[in-house]
C-alpha cells in the first residue's frame, strides 16, 4: 500500500502527479466507471427496477465522495456536513437521524457551539483517520451526555488534551467528527443550531493548493474504491438471514451502542408481510425498509420506516407492522411502494434485550383476518394527514 501525504491509498494511486496533468482525471473517471459492477455485475439483483435503482445509488455516491473529499477537507477550517439527506443516502441511514461530518486534527482546538434543539439523541463522536479509508476509520472517543446552558446554548470542546466542561477527545493526527441528532417526535423536536470552529482560526484562511486539491483527489477516488465496496459486502450478509426471521450482528463503522438486525424481504403485489415483535425497554428504537442498495427507501415521502414514537403496539405489547404495496389501513403500514425485494433492518438503542422479529407471509385479502380484532383501521384521510406531516417534518429536522 502507497500513501499520499497522510493519506493511505487503496485505489489508484496519484502520487507524484501533478493536479495540471489530466492523468489525474483521467483516474478519476475510472474509478467512477469501475462503479458499474455493483448494479449489473451483482447476480442479487433479478429485474431492472432494482437497476433503476442502482443508477440513481451510483449518482449519489458520486456526490458523497465529491463533497466529503473536495469539499470538505480543510481540518483547519471545518464546517458540519449534512452528508446524508433525503435526496443523498447510503449506508443504512437511519430515517430518524441527522448525520453531519467533519474534518478535524490532534493539533487543533474545537469547538461545537450553539442551539442543542430538542432532539431525543445527540450525539458527537470522533474518528481516526477518513471516511474514505473505512477499514482504518475507527472509533476514537464519543459522548451524548452533555451540560447544557441557559437559552439551551451547548459548547463541545474538542482536542487532545482534557477541557472542562463538555469535552471529546481527538486523535493524535487526522480525524473525523460524526454528529448525529435522533429525532423520535418528528413533528414537534427541532434540530440543533451549531457551528463548529477552530480556536484561534484567523480569516481569510490560507488560498488554495495544487497539492491540497491533488489529496483531495486520491481522497476521492479511494472513497469510490473503498465505501461502496464495503457497503456492498455489509448488504450480502442480509441475504444469509432466514425469510422468516432475522440475524443480529455488528457493524463496524455504525454507531457503537446500537445493535443491527437484518432480513430480506420479497413481497408481492397480492401479498402482506407481517413483521412482529415485542420491542424491548431501549431509549430508541425503529424498523425500516431500505433497498437492496442498502437505502433507506423514500422515507420523507412513504411511511417506509417507524420508530418507538410513531409505532402503535397492540394490547398484548407486540409490533406488527405489515409491509405492503397498498395502504391496508392498519397504522403500522410500511410501504413497499412497488419494489417487491428489499432489505428489512432493526435498530435498537441501549435495550435491555434482542429480541428477534418474525416474519409472516399472508394474502393481502386475508390480512385482516391475520392480525388481532383490535387492530385500529386508518382511513385514507387520516392516512393522507398523517403522511403530509411526515414529509413536512423533513424541512423542521433540517434534513432535506
């Protein structure tokens, strides 16, 4: 393995290039076009719905790397990256969260200042290393229990040594910070109001560099060469998890006190699936349909996902929530939305157990038959109600 500056390389390699020579580019360009093997190279994926869908995944991992790499790489003047949105989504995001990304460095001072918001979860880690290196971007130090000050002001040091007050470490070198904000009450919780800054950051910042600008590139183009590939190899273990059930293992790059369960789904258009279980005393937990491209599905627009706010349980305590291609008029509706495959995920937050959902396949025509006789009906205008808050509540989490 070369490494360029402080970065390591895993894919081709630009060292000694210089950022006038369209060599550069040109290296660019075939790690973009090497992008073509997840969606028609995968024996996985069966129709060409899933290819449509694999199109629009390869624009979005172009516009993360470019955007995490070239317009993010200045550890000395950092600024909060909402890397992941509504219309920018990979790697399993979680339709409740708030995910910004920074750059940052051990020889620097940090601060995170301003509004906290209400969230229900807030919290702030720090990393090793890029992003665009994954197997080498490990945990550092990381806290979501904070002091906050009058006007609901919060302030976050970040540095080597120990602060008073709110304080993460950072790592010796380069790093990354991940800030994350669950919201469990999309309606009524509002997203923090926070800037980071650098201690003693003076303005204008130093101009740009050719060299700065050629680091950016091999950042860039291991982050195409690494992250989906990565991705991809995470996405196949769904596949070894039974249809009926589901199979529970870490990830490594995911937050470090949730726990991920994982399945597949196949739903025809004349079919319900009822998923059930009895959720367990956690501080967070939710359920999601996400495609085979490891997406959450059209969250702000579908309800394709419930947390432990949103769900409705039944008397006896038990989730069902019923993925389905039509509204079946039950309230814990998750929306196939016309992909019959996809993936089914879990997460659970702190709990005080794992319990593991089941899965049933019955006609659409029988559904009701299937679930208990108290289960509420939803009619389509409180369905319709309910929907447009959903998809209103996107801009007030700030996650469009």
């Amino acid at each position: 393995m070369s490494t360029n500056g402080n970065h390591p390389v895993h894919g081709q390699d630009v060292n000694g290039l210089a950022i006038g020579d369209p060599a550069i580019w040109r290296a660019m360009t075939r790690a973009i076009g090497e992008l073509e093997s997840l969606v028609w190279n995968d024996p996985l994926i069966k129709d060409d719905l899933t290819r449509a869908e694999g199109v629009r995944y390869l624009t979005r991992l172009i516009v993360s790397a470019a955007q995490m790499t070239f317009e993010g790489f200045r550890a000395d003047y950092p600024l909060l990256l909402k890397f992941l949105s509504t219309r920018v989504h990979w790697g399993l995001p979680a339709t409740d969260c708030l995910y910004q990304w920074a750059p940052v460095h051990g020889d620097h001072v940090y601060r995170i200042i301003g509004d906290r918001g209400t969230a229900h979860l807030f919290d702030v880690e720090t990393r090793v290393g890029h992003f665009a290196h994954v197997s080498e971007w490990k945990l550092f130090d990381r806290s979501n229990e904070f002091k906050i000050g009058p006007d609901n002001q919060i302030e976050i040091v970040l540095s080597r040594n120990e602060q008073p007050g709110n304080w993460i470490k950072l790592p010796e070198g380069p790093g990354n910070i991940i800030f994350r904000q669950y919201f469990y009450d999309w309606i009524n919780e509002k997203s923090a109001k926070v800037q980071i800054v650098r201690d003693g950051a003076k303005y204008p910042p130093p101009p740009m560099t050719t060299q700065a600008m050629t680091d950016c590139a091999q950042l860039f183009i291991d982050w195409l060469h690494n992250l989906p590939a990565t991705f991809a190899q995470v996405v196949r273990s769904y596949y070894t998890a039974p249809e009926d059930s589901m199979i529970f293992d870490p990830i490594d790059f995911g937050w470090k006190d949730l726990r991920y369960g994982k399945t597949t789904y196949n739903c025809a258009e004349d079919e319900a699936l009822i998923v059930e279980v009895r959720p367990p005393a956690a501080y967070y937990w939710s359920i999601q349909l996400c495609s085979h491209f490891w997406e959450a599905r059209d969250w702000n627009l579908r309800q394709t996902s419930l947390n432990g706010h949103q769900a409705a349980l039944d008397d006896d305590g038990v989730l069902r929530a019923v993925i389905a291609h039509t509204d079946p008029g039950v309230p814990n509706w998750l929306d196939a939305g016309g992909h019959q495959r996809g993936l089914l995920a879990i997460r659970y937050y702190k709990a005080d157990s794992l319990p593991v959902p089941t899965v049933r396949r019955v006609k659409l025509s029988q559904l009701r038959a299937s679930l208990p006789s108290s289960t509420p009906a939803v009619s389509n205008e409180t369905r319709q109600e309910s929907l447009r808050a959903r998809s209103w509540s996107v801009a007030r989490r700030d996650c469009d």
